[in-house]
C-alpha cells in the first residue's frame, strides 16, 4: 500500500525588484568596480531566483538557500538599507539595497527562514533569532534585535558611534535608533 504525501504549501515566499551588486564570486572582480543593477528577485521556498524583469520564466541567476548567511551589511554606511547575503558553498557573494529599513528587516527575515528550512532537520542548525553584527572598524557599531513575541515581531537597529577625545571630550558618542514593529 502506498503512502499518500500531504499537499506542498510555500510558506517562505517575497518578491520584488531589488538593486543588487555581486561583491564575489567565480569571476572575483572587486566589488567597488561593479556597479548597482536592478533585479526582480522572488524567493519561493528554498531558491532565490534573479530576473532581469518581473513577467520572466527563466532567472539570470538562481540560487539554493542552503547554508545562505543574511545579514546587514554596516560597513555600507553611505549607502543606507543593505543586506549582505553570502552563499559559502559557492563562494557568491551578493549586496542588496532595498528601499527602506522596514523593507530590508523583512528581506533579512525571509532569506533566514529559507536558509533554515532549507537543510534536513538532521544537518540544521537552530534558528537565529537574536542577531548582532560586528563592527568593521572601531568607530562604528551596529546592533541587530530580532524578537518574537506571540504573533508579534520587533526589530531593533541601532547604530552607535564612539567619538575620538579629541573632537568631543564630554559626549562619549552618539545612538541612532530604528525599530520596526509589525503582526505575523
């Protein structure tokens, strides 16, 4: 007798056009002399799939979420809202600029679900949900909250920036902070 298999529902799904530039790669050319393209890019399930236009059926480039690292990119200060996402098997590396900090916090958390979904529950590793960043350089650091509350999530960046002695000896730096709230 045969089994019958449950039906398959996407549940990690997001679209949209997106400027994205190659940082490495097979063709190792430095990042500073690639400039920014405009993808749509739709993540369905465990694939992200680059298209040059949103009607298309075959990507540019497509790419498995296996053991994908998403983050923020904080050493990208002059251009604001940039996510790093890094493939280790295959030795891609791509920057995304997204619109806005809400847009990028969401593209952050569904290219971490398809990365955790995406291995056997044997080889997975738990779940991130509370993230920091390190700094690139010792004047500026980023720190990333991710919380999940119930049905409720609520991130936190905040930037802080120390300042040298000499410029203001009675401020010891500077805060920034972002947060972004939404229902599940």
């Amino acid at each position: 007798m045969e089994e019958l298999l449950p039906p398959y529902t996407c549940t990690v799904y997001k679209m949209g056009y997106v400027k994205v530039k190659q940082e490495s790669g097979f063709q190792n050319i430095s990042s500073t002399r690639v400039r920014w393209r405009k993808f749509y890019i739709r993540l369905w399930g465990t694939v992200l799939h680059m298209f040059k236009n949103k009607g298309e059926t075959t990507p540019l480039y497509s790419l498995s979420m296996q053991r994908i690292e998403a983050g923020l990119a904080p050493e990208f200060y002059h251009k604001p809202n940039v996510l790093r996402l890094r493939a280790p098997t295959t030795g891609d590396q791509f920057l995304m600029r997204l619109m806005n900090t809400t847009d990028m916090v969401s593209w952050i958390e569904h290219l971490q679900a398809a990365a955790n979904i995406s291995l056997d529950l044997d080889c997975r590793k738990m779940p991130r949900f509370v993230t920091m960043t390190r700094p690139n350089n010792q004047s500026t650091t980023t720190a990333n909250l991710t919380l999940s509350i119930g049905n409720r999530t609520v991130v936190t960046l905040c930037q802080f920036e120390e300042r040298t002695r000499n410029q203001h000896r009675h401020r010891s730096g500077h805060n920034h902070c972002v947060q972004s709230s939404n229902n599940i």
